[in-house]
C-alpha cells in the first residue's frame, strides 16, 4: 500500500521562474494579490474569496472566475495553514444553498505574521509604514518598543535596506531558515541576514564611526554612484 506524504504549504510570494529571476510566478502574483488586499482592505464585505478574486481580476484585466479556483487553494492550502490569514468572521447571505445561508460566507484578515509578508511586498511608502505599525502596536513588548523604534526611523532614512531586510527575512521563513515570523526580534533577523544585509550593516557600522570630516568625501562618493 502506498503511502501518502504530506505536503508542507510553502509561502510563495517571492517565487520567480527558474529561468527568469525578476519575474514572480502566477502563485507568487496571486498570494502578493490576497495580502495586499487584505493589508489594505477594511470593509467585512470586501475581503471574502469573491470579492478577493473581482480585485486581483480586475487589476490583471482578467475575469474573476478565471483565478478564483487559484484564490480559494492559496487560501485554503496555503496562507491559512500557515497561519498568515485568518478567517475574521462570516457574513450572512439570502441566496445560494441553505447550508451555505445557514453558516455564512467567510471573510479573511491578516494574522501578525501577514502583517510582516504585507510589509514585505507592499511598495515603498505610507502604506507599508502604516502595517509596520501596526503590527508593532499588536506586539508592544519591551524589546519590540526598542525594534518599532529602529525600524520606522530606518524607513525613513534607508528605505530600501529595511526593504531589503523585510523581504530576507520572509525568504528566510519560506525557506525554512527560521521556523514562524513571529516573534520578529533581533534573534530571528540576524539568522535571516545573508552577505548582502551583513556588506550593509558593515558599512553602517563602520560609517558611523567616522568623524564628521571623514564623512563627508564617503557622502560625496556615494552620491556620485546613485
């Protein structure tokens, strides 16, 4: 008698193809489409599978129908088990199946850990600070004050490094290098880091050692290179 093996889900939201690594594949799209929505998405109503599904159609010029089977299994499969969305509630409805009027139709929010992917994918700007905070206010520990404070001031002046952080460390927890995003402490960051984050904080470290003076020829280089 074979046996089954059991698939782990697996995040897939920086999945590019094999031969083409700027290019995210459709179930990396589609799992990047239900977080942000969710992220930035409030109304009960708007945040079911259906209306999931009219969004992310109607920002890829396609029709609902086409993705909502990809929609209902990223959920279900995916983004549930994992533990980054979380059924928020369930709205009434008048028509369809009795059983279905009975239990309602499910809507969907992000856990903490989906506010950490959403962050992580959502595009530089008001947005994405917006959900840092958040989630800060959610895990308002001791360490987190010290963590909120470093990260929202890099935000604003470094961007693109806690970009880059943000999305090293998502890769990490898909790749299995660390087990669950949350807690999002010094710890977990630094088994995320690779050459690349490490090269940038050497230079922080050592830059900010510098006097004034010394500081000023590395500014102007580094200008020059932009």
């Amino acid at each position: 008698m074979t046996k089954t093996i059991r698939q782990i889900p697996k995040l897939s939201v920086f999945q590019t193809f094999k031969t083409k690594n700027n290019e995210f594949t459709g179930e990396a799209m589609r799992q990047r489409g239900i977080i942000v929505h969710l992220a930035l998405e409030s109304m009960p109503t708007r945040k079911t599978r259906t209306a999931i599904a009219h969004k992310i159609a109607e920002k890829n010029g396609t029709t609902w129908q086409n993705i909502y089977s990809g929609i209902f299994r990223d959920l279900d499969e995916v983004l549930l088990p994992l533990g980054i969305v979380e059924e928020a509630g369930r709205l009434p409805i008048k028509r369809g199946p009795k059983a279905l009027q009975n239990q309602g139709v499910p809507h969907y929010q992000l856990t903490d850990s989906g506010l950490l992917v959403a962050a992580s994918v959502l595009e530089m700007g008001e947005a994405r600070i917006r959900i840092m905070k958040e989630f800060f206010e959610r895990n308002s520990g001791t360490k987190e004050r010290d963590l909120k404070k470093s990260i929202i001031t890099l935000f604003e002046i470094a961007p693109n490094f806690v970009s880059l952080l943000l999305r090293r460390y998502v890769e990490a927890y898909s790749e299995g290098i660390i087990e669950n995003l949350v807690p999002f402490d010094t710890e977990h960051i630094k088994r995320a880091f690779d050459d690349t984050l490490q090269l940038q904080r050497e230079l922080l470290e050592g830059f900010s050692s510098l006097s004034n003076l010394d500081k000023e020829p590395i500014i102007t280089f580094l200008k020059k290179m932009g």
